[in-house]
C-alpha cells in the first residue's frame, strides 16, 4: 500500500468493497438532522440554511467516500459548497465551535454508519476490527482537512462582513450626530443603542486604556449602552447610557478613568437624540480648550489628573462662539496687562496664583518667591488694572482664562468695541 502526504495508508480491498455503496440520501439526511440539532437548532426553518447545509454535507460525504475508493488524495480536497456554507453562517452570525461541533457529530455519523456496514458483511472479527480503526484515522484526517478550509472561510467571511458593519454603523452615527439629519426607525433600530437614555460623551485618544475602562464603567457606574464612533484623526468617542446619569455616577466615571491614567474629554449629562448631539459638541470643544491651554493648565487647575469634564471649562466653551466678545472682555478687564510679551506673562500668572490663594504668603509659596516680590508685583498690578484685586475678582479669574484661550487657539481677534 502506498501512503499519502497525510500518512494515511490506501484502504485495503475488502474494506473499499464494504463502502462501495455507502453513500446515500438516507445518510446525507440523517447527519443533516443531528446537525441541525446539536448545532443549528435556531435556523432549522431557514430554508435557505438547510438547502445549503444540505449541500455541503452531500458533497463532504461523496468526497470523503472517493477518497476512501482511492479516487481524491486528501491534500487536493477543494471543497466548494461546504465553503459557500461558512458564508452563510457567518452572515447568519454562527460562531466557529458551532461550525466545529457540526462537524464533529455529523462525521461521526458518517463513520458509526460505515463500520455498521463493514459489520454486516464482515465476518472476520479481526478485519472488523482493522477496518474500523483504518476508519477513524480516514475520517478524522478527512474532518480536519475540511475544517481548515472552512474555518478559514468563515473567518475571512466574518473579518468581510464587521468591516462592512463598522462602516454602515460609522455612517449612520456620523449621520445621527449632524443637527439637520432626521433618522426613521429603522435607523435607530439598526443602531443597538438606547437613543432615549440620558448619555455622556467620553473622548479618548487611540487605544488609550483599551476597552476595560468600558467594561468597568458598565459594571461598577451601571452603564446600559456604550456607542462606539472612532474619529479620523484617532480620537475613539464613546456615547455612554444610563436612566440617569447621577453626581455619584458621575463621580465614579470621573474616578474610573483617573484612576485607569486614561486622559479623557467628558461631556455634561444630557437626554435623547438632541442630547447625544449636545454631548458630542460639548467634548469637541473641551478638546479644543484642553489644546488652547496646554502648557498652562497648571495655571489654571485644569486637568491634572488627565481627566477634564464641560463642567471645568463652561465659560470659555460659551464664548468659543463669540471669540470678538471673549476678546473685548479681556481687553476690558485687563486693560494693559493684556498685551504681549513675557514680563507681562508673569505678572497674569502671579495675579491668576493671588486670585486663588487671596493670601501673599500663599501665593509666593506657589510660585517660589519671596513675599516681598510677589506684593511689589501685585501692586504694579494694581496699577495697571485702574483699581485695586478686592474688587472684579471673578471677572479677572475669567479675563486671565479667556487670554490665555485666545492666545492657545492661535488666532488673530478683533475685540468688539461697545456702543457706549
């Protein structure tokens, strides 16, 4: 006997004559039928399934009986419905071990099917069993054969159809988020997500954190819904729902993501398909103000644990419409210390520092100067200013935030002049 690439010898004469007639509609129904029910119970009225399931089997039957004849070596098995088959399951969305237990009982079937027939025509009980031993190594090197071919299929079927699910659904939440698109049904129906919960928007950059803090966040801040939109420029924004997105639960995503050194943009809370486009705007512009202010958010306290929410950059998000008036109010409330040029500089981050600390020891503390300098500095200050720091201290607070803003967006504003 001459042996294939596999290590399989030829089957011996007697046992290809027991086989001769051994495939037949009644078996190709009953390995249909186990199929169907240790696998596929769930599509067994799908008609279009069950056609192509029984086509796959038909031909993996006749192809393993031609090699058992000596006809096909199993290394030049090209099998073509049970790979159109691993199509249709993976469109239908059967997982691989379905696809593998399938196989497993459905050649077992074949198998206990052809060492009853060697059986029945073989009285020698040693032949009985030579044959079915050469049985089990045929049909177990066949069954992996063809597994690896459709395994492969399904997988590269799979891998096809989540690119193209990921591109519909990226289409259709691009599309949701703009204000002048009007989604029916079927839409938010194919989205899988709940559009009437009340969402926050959690912007990260690339994989930063992975997809844990995701999985935390659904446990421990009880989180329904996650809608995943990545952006071109890698930034992955995360729709996040809740019945109600609480102070506490707030709290403990706010808690979750410094705690997992995630650096992060977080929208306020707010409700349905007008909140999820709000949400959505509110991150853009935090990210806009986090990049205006870089390198001076120690100044200003934002984002030293990596995490800054709307809430922290309220104002500025409202006057990044109306960019003229931010610059008039600077201009009115800083007056010269407004102007360009790095001793003005120090002069805003020593008056930004007295504005927090309201204490001269405090603040040359903080900024690692004699008290002595920092109350000479405070009062030129003054004087620039027209009055003295007990007076339009929010304003001032606010005036310094929106310079500093205008300076980091790194555009030329007009200020608008005032009818007086």
């Amino acid at each position: 006997m001459s042996a294939d690439s596999v290590g399989l010898p030829q089957l011996p004469p007697w046992l290809r004559e027991a086989l001769r007639s051994a495939v037949s509609a009644e078996l190709v129904e009953r390995v249909v039928a186990v199929d169907l029910d240790a696998a596929f119970d769930h599509l067994r009225d799908d008609e279009e399934f069950v056609a192509q399931l029984t086509a796959s089997v038909t031909e993996n039957v006749r192809t393993l009986h031609r090699v058992a004849m000596g006809e096909v070596r199993i290394e030049e098995l090209d099998l073509v419905q049970p790979r159109r088959l691993a199509v249709v399951q993976a469109r239908r969305r059967v997982v691989q071990a379905s696809l593998q237990l399938s196989y497993r009982v459905g050649f077992l079937t074949v198998w206990r099917d052809w060492v009853a027939r060697l059986d029945a025509v073989e009285t020698d009980p040693v032949r009985r069993g030579e044959g079915a031993r050469l049985l089990t190594e045929l049909v177990m090197a066949y069954q992996n054969a063809a597994l690896a071919q459709v395994a492969r299929e399904h997988m590269l079927s799979e891998e096809s159809l989540q690119r193209s699910r990921d591109h519909l659904r990226f289409r259709l939440v691009k599309d949701l988020l703009s204000d002048d698109h009007v989604p029916d049904k079927f839409e938010l129906l194919g989205l899988g997500y709940d559009i009437d919960a009340d969402h926050i928007a959690v912007a990260t950059r690339g994989d930063a954190g992975g997809t844990d803090w995701v999985r935390r966040a659904q446990s421990t801040c009880a989180v329904t819904d996650v809608l995943h939109h990545p952006e071109q420029d890698g930034t992955q924004v995360r729709f996040l729902a809740r019945r109600a997105w609480t102070a506490d639960a707030r709290t403990g995503l706010r808690r979750l993501l410094v705690e997992g050194g995630i650096a992060a943009e977080v929208s306020a809370p707010a409700r349905g398909l007008e909140g999820l486009r709000h949400s959505y705007g509110q991150i853009g512009r935090v990210r806009r103000i986090r990049e205006a202010f870089a390198g001076k958010h120690r100044r200003h306290q934002l984002a030293g644990d990596g995490v800054l929410e709307y809430a922290d950059v309220r104002l500025e998000a409202i006057f990044l419409d109306d960019l003229p008036m931010a610059a008039q109010l600077v201009e009115e409330e800083l007056a010269a210390l407004s102007g360009t040029g790095s001793g003005l500089d120090v002069l805003r981050e020593t008056l930004c520092v007295w504005l927090r600390e309201r204490n001269y020891a405090a603040t040359a503390r903080a900024l690692h100067l004699h008290e002595n300098t920092v109350r000479n500095r405070i009062h030129r200050i003054e004087e620039m200013l027209g009055h003295d720091l007990q007076s339009r201290q929010a304003e001032l607070m606010l005036a310094l935030r929106l310079h500093d803003l205008l300076a980091g967006l790194d555009e030329t504003v007009t200020p608008i002049r005032r009818v007086r």
